[in-house]
C-alpha cells in the first residue's frame, strides 16, 4: 500500500567530531591550534621584557631559566609550530589576495606562497645574522 | 567474457514517513575499469532495489545534481569512478551539512534561496541599447571573472566547508563566489547593492580560510579565494564609510 | 487537490523556458507565470550542450547565408519563413543574452567572437569556451531571478494536461519530494521539456531528457511533426556516449580511422586541407559524418574498443594553448573519464543520439493545434532544423522562439479567462488516479529497467543510422509488445516522498509513445532524406512523393496514425547539397 502524502522531515546530522571525519579538517585545527604557540611564545617575551625592566639579576635570572631543559624543549616545540603557522599562513595567502597579473600572465598561487617562505627565510637569516653580530 | 568484479556498496538510507533515523545498507555491485558510483547507483536502483533515490542527470560533471559523501569526500558521483576508490567496499550517504530529505537526497532550497539573494544578474554600469551591439570586453576582462562564472552549482564546496555546517546562515562559498563573478564583471556596475550581504557576519566574516571548499571543487572555481579577497574589500569598504559618508549605499 | 491559479504555466526550465518566462514577465508583468520544473533550472539539459550559437554577425555574411546553409543541411523539409524569422532575429538576442552577462568568449579588441561550425559557409557560431549550454542557461536562470512575475515551482513532475472546452486549461504536477498531487491552473500553457533522446541506448542525453511534453502533447491530440529524423552526432565517447563538441572539429580537430586516414574525403567531404574550411571534411554536417563512419564500420576500417567500434578525433595538433582556451571541457572530459590527454593522444569517438530534430508540431508562433498550448525547443518542431540540424541553431533557437512563445502565450492569456474550476478539478482527479494507479503497481514480473533497455535495443538496432523496412518493422512490432508489457511493469517503491522509481515508469510511458511516432514515422517515409537514411530501395530521396511533413497522431492502444503536412517554401527551391570541393566553388 502507499503511504498518503506527507509533509516533509528532512534529518538533520550532528556537526559531533566533525573535525576528525577527514584529514584536511585535522590540519585545519592543527593550524588553528598552532596560535596558542604564538600567544604562548609572546607571554615568554613579554615576561622577558617585565624582568629586563626589573634590572640585570631578574634579567640573568629569565636567561637562565630559558636554558633548562624543559624550556629548551618548549622552545623546540613552540618553533616547530610557529614554523607550521608560517608555512600554512603562506599556503592560504594567495586566496587573500586579488589575482595579480603581471605582463598578461597571471601570478600562481604557488609563485605566491612560495615568495612568501622566501621573503620568511631570509628575514630569518638577516635576523640570525645580525643578532650573531650583536652578540656579547 | 569480462572478469565480474564485485564490490560492496554502503548507503545511508533514509525515508521521511518511515525512518526514526538514517540507517546503512549494503549491496554488492558487478563493476569494471571504467564504473562510476553514479552507474553502480543506477545499477542498483535498476536491478536490486528500485527504493533507492538519488538526483542525477547530465553523467558529465555538468549539471551539479549528484554530489553526495562518497568515503567520507563530498564528490559527484557521475565522475568519481570505482577503480580509483582503495577498498573493498565503498561508503556513500547525503551531501554533508544538509538535511536529508530522502537517501542520497538533501534539501536544496535554502542554497538556492542564498542564490537568488544576492542579485545574481549584471546590473550594467551603463545602459546599452540593443541594436548598439555587444558590451566590449576584452579577454582580459574576461579572464578576471570567467573562472568563478564556471560553478555549477552543486554544493560540493558547503559539504566541505565547517563554518556552514556549524552555522547554515553562512552565505557560503559558491553563493559568494558568484556573488564575486558579478562584481568582478568589467560590464558590472551592482557592487554597491551586493556589499551588505558581503559584508554581513553572514558573509565574507563567517569565513574561517579552511580552504577546503576549493579543494572539492569539481570545476576549479576557487571559492575560497572568491570569498577571502572580498575581506579586504569588505574592510575597504567599512572604513571608506568613515571617510566618505557619501560612500553609504542607497 | 490543491490548486494554484496562474495566467501562464511554463513546463520546462531550461533554456527556451526560462527564456520564455522572460519574455512574458518583460512584456506584460502583471501577468503572473508558474515556471515549473522536474529539475532545478541549473541542472536542465541545456547545461550540457557546449559547441555555440549561431547568428549572422560578420560583415561578409549575410542572412541568406545562413538562411541557405540552415534550409540545405535540413534537406529542404524546413519551414522557410521560419528560418528567415529565425536568421533575422539570432544576432539580437544573441546581443540580448549579452547584455544580461553571458560570459561570451572574446575577440582581442572586445567583441563577441564566432567559431567555424559543421554545414554553416562562414564563421557565425558565438561561443562560451566550450561550455555554452553551460553559461546561456546559467545567465537565463540567474537573470529570471529579477522578475517578481515568475514563480517557480521547482522538482514539480508535469504528469498530465489538462484539457477542456477545446482548449488547454493547466497541468497536473507531483510535488515530488512530497509525492503530493497539484494543479496548476493556467490560461496558456508553454511546453518547453526537451528532447527524447533517452529512447536510444547510445545518446549524450541526460536521464532526464524523456520526451515527457512531446507525449502529453501528443496524448492529448497535437500531432508530432518529423519524429523519424533523430541526430547523431558523430563524435561522442564511447560506453557512455557523452558529447565531444563540434567545436573540436571546428578549431582544427580530425577524424582518422584505424589506417590513420581521413576517412571523410572518401565520402563526397574532401578534399582534406590541413587546416578546417568550412563546410568540408570534419566540417561537414552531422548526418554525413555519422553515416561516413557506419560505412567504416561496415568496410572494416573502425578500431575495436571494449565499448565498440570507435573512430579517433585526433586534436593533438591544435597545441596546448588552444586546448586550453578553447576546448577546456573537452580536455577535462577525456582525462577525467577516458585518462586521456588530447594534446598527446587521439580521443575514440563514435556517433551517438544527441538532438531529435522532430516534436510538438508548432507553427511560426509556437502555437500547437490545441488551443493554449505553446511548444518551444527541442520538444517542439516549428520548422528550422527539417531533416538535419546544423550544430549551433538550436542554441540561438531556444532564445529565438523562446521570447515569441512567451509573448503570443501572454497575448492568449490576456483575451482568456479560466476555465471552470470545478470541471478542470475533476479531470486532474481523473490524472491523479491514473498516476497512483501506477505507483501501487505491485513488485511484478517486468522490472522498469528490463522494458526500458529492450525499447532502447530495437531503437538502436531498428532506428539508427540507416534503416530498413524490416528493421523499422521488427521496432515497430517489439514497441507494440513493450506497451503491453507496460501494463504490467511493478515498482519496488510504494512511498510518497521522493519516490523516483514513480517517475522513471511515468517517464517509461512518455518514452514508449514517443518512440512508437518515431519508428512509425519512420517505417512510413520511404525515402532518404538527412538524417532519415534507408538501405532498402529507398536510398535516394524522393522530392515528388516525401517533400512533407511526416505526422504522428496518437491512438490509444494502437500504432500511431501517420499524416503528412506541407512543406513551406519560400524561395529555396529543394537543391542538392553541397559540401567538400563542391562548396568551394559554390
């Protein structure tokens, strides 16, 4: 037998766990995450900038404290995040920006971003650089 | 005679007058090299259970009817082909972030409500007769908005977008990508009266970058960057209204 | 039931619909217009369609021009003063489709740019890279949008008309998600629901592409004009046959058989050039193509492939950049199903059902014998395409003849009032009984998918690219058997809501009537005349006795009446066509 006509019931799924069903979700929160390193790495600088202001012993103290081995770790970690930021801010940049044509031809986004860890590395470098000179 | 590989086929079944919930069922599909999910559907809906509904039409990745998760990816099932799926068996269910109305089918109206809102048609920036011909516009124009004029429509880019799963009032990246091909048409003139919805919480804001939507695309329209450049336009454009009161749209 | 009043209903939104409801809401918007469709607009047939639209727009062409080319690729059995309205009225709206954003594709100083298109002497074809079907339907649906006049009635299956007093008085629809029974009242109604190209196995027709206003027309008593001429065109992928552009051909492209020859010149095309001309070669019209490669076919000349017997359309000397520009969906296609890259390897191609040139019979207003009822479209048969189209026509014919329906519709409307409701509502009960009588068919002994691929089968094999008397009578006799047999098709679905299953075997009957006009009419024309091709006795055409139209007249529970009808002509008198060296010197 039919059924009569009936009014619709469209189901609505749950948005639970919907950033483990697929990989590119995963990286996704990875990336979002990865601000927390920022915002913890700029808490580190920021308390190293309270005890520089407190004078050379609350100074030698945070150098110090900075070269424990759990600090050291923290450091490595906090980088390698800080890394993965970049490189996935420089992988969305090119959506950011309008197209750019130049001579005709349009800029790829790939030119795009990897202009971006260009221009990254050698701040990077220059910063290295410069603070080695300084150093004393 | 043709080897008869077999695979096995799970679909979410769904039925409004009958079904508490959703719930999986399983069929075992002959196939070949060059089986698609769209054929083994029809397959099944020919030979084994005719109470199986899904939208299709065109079998060209043209007419954006059968998208639906296939493994977990929103897909068209016309151009997804079973010998490229690893496995051996396939799981298909609704279009993610949309409600299923019936099986394979979600509801498609509010997209195309969000379509129609956002004035989805030139508004010339100067009237032009018809018997003075064509508009010029020359390749380069053309090639500012052809890209985001491609989308067909088929809402890959909403089942694999986070934001508009967690919060359907988002705009979204098709409707905002046509949107973007209106304004960045040379022969345009609507920006103005299309930038409240760009600018709305519910427009470019609600956007997170996940950059997803274009990933999916079968058609290479790049939503997220149709969406994700209209930011700074929008912030543009908020600040002129500061500078310019006159800016104000009508 | 519930019903709903509107001045004019329009059954179909793709191109020639939407354009229609255009028209009404541009020339009179108080009129109110119910746009109903068993699709969304965006997902209507029109959307595959990829080659171009065809107008007058060079200097050195002219409208006789294209009126000759048009009235000789039909073999003469085109309504001339059709084709001269059509010809005069394509570039404006072609202009007009333009100023409502059509992304055209462009020459370098800013104008719309033409291609070379099969059977047309010069380049008049607009295009859209290749997806124009694509963009025309997209810009129609989107600029629909900013009239307040059209409401759209969205995935609603036309099931019947309804038909009073001698005229048309509305449709009966399912709301299909609902699987609820509506009417829709209307003043005119303008049938704009495509082809039937799903009657044949082979096609590049989408599943929804199932004659179903051609058969309620025809139901109701307007006769089907032309049905035996159905197009195959010559380039289509194999197993699936989804359609590889002409345009292929036209930017350069060749057609080589298994020696790696161009086989065309061997059939009156030549002499091959290494560069396209017009009306010569792979740029001759499609009904030559398609029997030039059956002869192959027949001499042994054909590569074997697991999906059959396949030519190759060898595009690999075009070059990247022109691919990409011109021919992206092409590129795509191939690649995505077939893994092939066309810069580097040649496409396998073979002919496949794409357009049926005949329909609704409409005069030069649209307008059918059944007062009312307007047709538009591949559905229809207003005269323009005779027995072969030209590629490109009927593009620009959806806009053409889409804005005359929507205006002689809105002109009827006005002088009519409705029928009367009580008398229009027992006839939709009368329909919707017959259509639930149908969904409560129980599982029985015939499957929807058995009878559909027997009908495609003896189509193919009885109705293809040549035919004969007995392989038109063996299709005419299995037709016959397979209604029977449709009495007793069985569903698995007895639901309501989204019960496509339903639709299939309403589409099914819709699909059956129209094949049985076809292969009828067909058995009936003895001659061959474009796309209509005999192999026995009747190889040649006969001007004295077939210069007319074939009409199918539907009766219930019999074969199909076959009449005939004149041919307008106006001064082209019928000639010999000419392609190859010929067109050269003519």
């Amino acid at each position: 037998m039919s059924d009569a006509a009936g009014a619709r019931r469209p189901y609505v799924r749950s948005m639970r766990g919907w950033w483990r069903r697929d990989p590119f979700f995963a990286r996704y929160m990875l990336r979002e995450a990865t601000s927390v390193a920022v915002l913890a790495y700029a808490l580190v600088l920021t308390v190293g900038l309270v005890r520089l202001a407190q004078g050379e012993a609350a100074w030698n103290g945070w150098l110090a404290a900075l070269r424990s081995p759990w600090a050291v770790l923290l450091h490595l970690l906090l980088f390698a995040a800080m890394v993965f930021h970049a490189l996935s801010w420089f992988e969305i940049m090119p959506k950011t920006l309008p197209a750019i044509f130049i001579g005709g031809r349009r800029l790829s986004a790939a030119t795009i971003t990897r202009s971006g860890w260009a221009a990254t590395v050698l701040a990077s470098i220059a910063l290295c650089a410069l603070a080695w000179w300084w150093r004393s | 005679m043709v080897d008869q590989r077999t695979i096995r086929m799970q679909v979410l079944r769904y039925h409004p007058q009958r079904d508490e919930r959703p719930a999986w069922q399983s069929y075992t599909v002959p196939f070949t090299d060059d089986t698609s999910i769209l054929q083994a559907l029809l397959y099944i809906k020919d030979e084994i259970d005719g109470t199986l509904s899904f939208r299709w039409s065109c079998r060209m990745a043209i007419c954006g009817s059968c998208g639906m998760m296939i493994n977990g990816k929103p897909r068209l099932a016309c151009e997804t082909f079973l010998r490229d799926l690893a496995a051996d068996a396939v799981r298909i269910e609704a279009l993610a972030h949309f409600p299923i109305e019936r099986d394979l089918i979600v509801s498609v109206g509010e997209f195309v409500a969000k379509l129609e809102s956002i004035k989805p048609y030139l508004i010339p920036k100067e009237p032009r007769a018809l018997a003075a011909g064509e508009y010029l516009q020359t390749p380069a124009q053309l090639a500012r908005y052809e890209q985001f004029s491609t989308c067909i429509n088929c809402m890959l880019c909403y089942a694999a977008c986070p934001e508009y799963g967690l919060n359907t009032d988002f705009t979204g990246p098709g409707v905002l990508a046509l949107l973007h091909r209106y304004n960045a048409d040379s022969r345009d003139g609507g920006r103005a009266e299309r930038m409240p919805i760009v600018n709305a919480e519910e427009g470019v804001w609600s956007c997170m970058a996940v950059g997803y939507c274009s990933e999916v695309c079968p058609k290479q329209v790049d939503p997220a960057h149709a969406v994700n450049q209209n930011k700074a336009i929008s912030a543009g454009d908020y600040f002129l209204h500061f500078l310019k009161p006159k800016h104000r749209p009508p | 039931m519930d019903i709903f009043t509107f001045d004019i209903a329009i059954v179909g939104a793709g191109g020639a619909g939407l354009r229609a409801a255009i028209a009404v809401a541009e020339s009179d918007p108080s009129l109110t217009v119910a746009l109903i469709s068993k699709v969304y607009p965006m997902r209507s047939h029109t959307v595959a369609a990829e080659g171009g639209a065809a107008a007058v727009t060079q200097a050195h062409d002219s409208l006789e021009a294209h009126f000759h080319d048009t009235v000789a690729g039909g073999e003469w059995l085109c309504e001339q003063d059709v084709v001269e309205y059509f010809v005069e009225h394509a570039h404006e709206e072609l202009v007009q489709l333009e100023h409502w954003g059509c992304p055209w594709s462009r020459t370098l100083d800013g104008r719309a740019n033409v291609r070379a298109f099969g059977g047309m002497r010069t380049e008049r074809t607009w295009f859209a890279a290749d997806r124009t079907g694509f963009h025309m339907l997209h810009t129609l649906f989107q600029t629909s949008t900013s009239y307040r006049s059209i409401q759209r009635f969205d995935e609603y299956f036309c099931v019947d008309l309804i038909v009073d007093a001698g005229r048309v008085q509305g449709v009966v629809t399912i709301e299909i998600a609902t699987g609820e029974m509506r009417l829709i009242q209307a003043k005119a109604v303008i049938v704009a629901t495509g082809g039937a190209g799903r009657v044949f196995s082979e096609n590049t027709n989408g599943g929804i592409v199932t004659g179903d206003g051609m058969a309620l027309a025809y139901r109701h008593g307007a006769p089907l004009r032309d049905m035996e001429f159905v197009q195959y065109h010559p380039t289509c992928m194999p197993g699936t046959g989804l359609l590889f552009t002409e345009a292929c051909r036209g930017e350069g492209g060749f057609l080589l058989n298994s020696a790696g020859y161009r086989y065309l010149q061997d059939y009156g095309l030549g002499p091959p050039s290494p560069t396209p001309r017009n009306m010569a070669m792979e740029l001759g019209p499609r009904d030559r193509l398609s029997q030039a490669y059956w002869h192959e076919k027949q001499r042994g000349r054909t590569i074997s492939g697991p999906h059959g017997e396949v030519v190759h359309l060898d595009l690999r000397h075009l070059g990247e950049r022109k691919l990409r520009e011109r021919l992206p969906q092409i590129c795509e296609l191939a690649l995505r199903y077939l893994g092939i890259d066309p810069g580097r390897q040649p496409i396998p191609v073979l002919p496949a059902v794409h357009y049926t040139m005949g329909g609704i019979m409409a005069d030069e207003k649209t307008a059918s014998p059944l007062p009312g009822l307007y047709s538009v479209g591949e559905c229809s048969s207003i005269g323009i395409h005779g027995a072969n189209r030209l590629g490109s026509n009927s593009l620009t014919e959806l806009l053409v003849f889409g804005k005359v329906a929507g205006i002689e519709a809105a002109r009827y409307a006005k002088a009519m009032s409705h029928g009367d409701a009580a008398t229009v509502g027992a006839l939709a009960e009368a329909t919707e009984a017959g259509a639930l009588a149908i969904l409560m068919r129980p599982r029985g002994d015939e499957r929807i998918a058995t009878l559909r691929r027997e009908m495609t089968r003896t189509m193919e094999d009885g109705c293809g690219i040549y035919r004969t008397a007995a392989t038109l009578q063996s299709s005419c006799d299995r037709l016959a058997q397979l209604k029977q047999r449709y009495q007793r098709v069985g569903l698995d679905d007895h639901s309501r809501a989204w019960n496509t299953e339903w639709l299939l075997a309403i589409e099914l009957g819709y699909l059956l009537d129209v094949a049985q006009a076809m292969a009828h009419s067909a058995l009936a024309r003895r001659e061959s005349r474009g796309s209509h091709q005999r192999l026995d006795g009747f190889e040649q055409r006969d001007d004295a006795s077939f210069l007319k139209h074939s009409l199918a007249f539907y009766r219930a529970d019999q074969a199909p009446h076959i009449g005939y009808g004149p041919v307008k002509i106006t001064h082209s008198q019928p000639g010999t066509r000419v392609y190859g060296a010929a067109a050269a010197q003519a």
